[in-house]
C-alpha cells in the first residue's frame, strides 16, 4: 500500500520536473544556455513513478530527457542548472552538459548520449550487482527509438541468459526525433520483444503515475528475486519537439493538444484530491515549493564561476603517478 507521504513525493518530483524543463526552455530562448538540449515535458509522471518504485541504493541509467530523472534520484537542481549553464559548479564540473549529466553518488550512472549505447552499460552494471551478490536493481530508461538499435537485443539476450536485476523501462513518446514509431517497428508494442528473450513486458499508461509506479515495482521486485530483468512500456507523448528549435514538420498541432489534455499532472492532482491524500492548499504549496527551487537553481548556476581553463583536462586523463 503506497503511504501519503510517498504519493505527494512523487507529486512534488513531478512539479519540479515540469519547472525545471520550462525554466530551461526560457532560457534557451534567451541564448543563455549553451548547446542544445532536449526536454520532457509532458513525461514527468513516467520519472515519478518509476523512481519512486525503487529503492535509494538502487541505480538509473537516464534517458536522453533525463533532467526529472536526475532531479528525483536526489540531484539537487541548482546542480543540474549549473551544469547546463557549464559552471564549474554543475554535477559534472560544467563539462558534461545536458547528454552527460551523472551522479555516482546518488548511483545515478549518466545518460549515455549514443542512442543506445545505455544498454550495454546497463548489462555491466547489472553483472555488476550480481557479482556483488546485492539485491540492488538497476532501471535503465530509454526511447522507442532506442529500441530498435542492435545494443538492444544483444544486451536483453545476455541480460536474460544471465538474469541481471534490470528493468528495462521505455518512454515511448511516438517518434525517434521524427520517425514514428508505427512507420519504425513491426510489432506495435516495445513490451512484446521481451519475448523472444524470454522476458516479461508489460504496457502501461504513460500519464498514469500510480500504474508506472505499480508496474516498476513488480519488475524491480522480480529482479531481487534473482528472476532477471523485465520490460516495461510507457506509452506517452512529449509536448515539445525532439529539440528545441524543431519546427515538428512530422506531426500535427491537434495531436499534440490531445497530449496536453492528458497532462500527468494534472491528472494525478485529481487522483490526489479524490483519494484524500491531498487538498488544493497542500498542492499549490507544493508546486510553489518547486518553483521556489527551480528560482533559486537558476541564481545559483548564474551566480557560480566558470571552470578554470588550466584544469580543462582534469578528470580526463590519469593523475601522475597512477596507472592509466
């Protein structure tokens, strides 16, 4: 049985989530980003639910839109703002970015920003564990057009054969920047090719928070049992383009609409207030706790100072005197 407490965490993930990617797409507009950086509004429930499905000591591999997903692993945002700003405050020290953001000591192993690439990762993290002989899970989130990349069914064979404690989660948003996932993939769910390796997949809603969070947590118990790794779909839809700045030649403006009358949170606020677990007070404080945040994030990444060009190759190479 959820508790209170862990369903409003996961609605205050949610608002912070949602903050941040608006806060971010505002100051991309204004030129005060550098690079480019892709967002997930319109996903924040999949990252919730998921999250908090799992235990603190348990891994993520993020996805290419992986900004929520570093913020409810316990990366505090002004980190994650930094980052983008390339301060030498950022959780990587300003040199990763928006495709590179990690933080091993909330084991949060990075976004891999080869499409596809996490997966292998994510079967080495899973030896990893089980060499460990811990009972921790890994949950590696990716795109559907992740899934049609040949890491894919190498690392579900291998993870399979050696049932590795991974959860192999999809945000499947439609399109694989503008391919869509109908015109891509033969079969019409992520979930079903599972199956060939002999492994569970489940398809749910991806704007229903308390059916990811449910969904995750079957597999993540599964995978502590020593019965292997799963797969579980998320269908939803993003409310912006591949990039920003995509003009989005390759989809209507109604779809989209339709997936912003969906909004996940919207649509947990309702469930919230129905179940009792929240009133409207509780929830305006919680969304203005978030945008305090996500403020004084920005503040802080403005305020702190760009990395020292003398030390640009730190963390790159061996320090002298140890072995490369």
């Amino acid at each position: 049985m959820i508790s209170r407490e862990k369903m409003l965490w996961m609605y205050l993930v949610m608002q912070k989530a949602r903050k941040f990617e608006e806060m971010v797409e505002t100051l991309f507009q204004a030129n005060r980003l550098r690079g480019s950086v892709h967002i997930g509004i319109g996903q924040e429930a999949i990252t919730a639910g998921a999250i908090a499905a799992i235990r603190e000591t348990d891994y993520i591999i993020p996805s290419h839109r992986g900004h929520g997903q570093d913020i409810a692993k316990g990366t505090h945002s002004k980190y994650l703002m930094a980052e983008l700003f390339g301060k030498e405050t950022g959780v990587c020290r300003g040199r990763g970015g928006t495709a590179h953001m990690s933080d091993f000591a909330r084991r949060n192993l990075g976004v891999c920003a080869i499409i596809g690439g996490s997966f292998a990762n994510a079967v080495g993290v899973g030896l990893s564990i089980r060499m460990d002989k811990t009972d921790d899970v890994l949950v590696v989130f990716f795109g559907d057009g992740a899934q049609n990349q040949g890491t894919f069914h190498e690392s579900l064979n291998m993870a399979s054969i050696w049932k590795l404690p991974i959860v192999f989660l999809c945000e499947n948003n439609g399109y694989a920047i503008t391919v869509p996932f109908t015109y891509s993939t033969a079969v019409d769910r992520v979930s079903k090719r599972g199956r060939a390796y002999n492994i569970p997949g489940k398809t749910v809603d991806g704007n229903n928070v308390m059916e990811i969070y449910d969904a995750v947590g079957e597999a993540a118990e599964r995978a502590r049992k020593g019965e292997g790794p799963s797969i579980v779909e998320c269908v939803t839809g993003r409310w912006k383009g591949h990039w920003l700045g995509d003009p989005e030649v390759y989809r209507t403006r109604e779809e989209v609409a339709g997936w912003m009358e969906r909004c996940p949170i919207q649509r947990f606020e309702k469930e919230l207030l129905k179940k009792g677990a929240a009133t409207k007070d509780d929830l305006y404080k919680l969304e203005a706790e978030a945008q305090t945040e996500i403020d004084e994030a920005v503040r802080f990444a403005e305020e702190s100072p760009n990395p020292d060009t003398a030390k640009v190759l730190d963390d790159v190479f061996a320090q002298e005197g140890r072995d490369a």
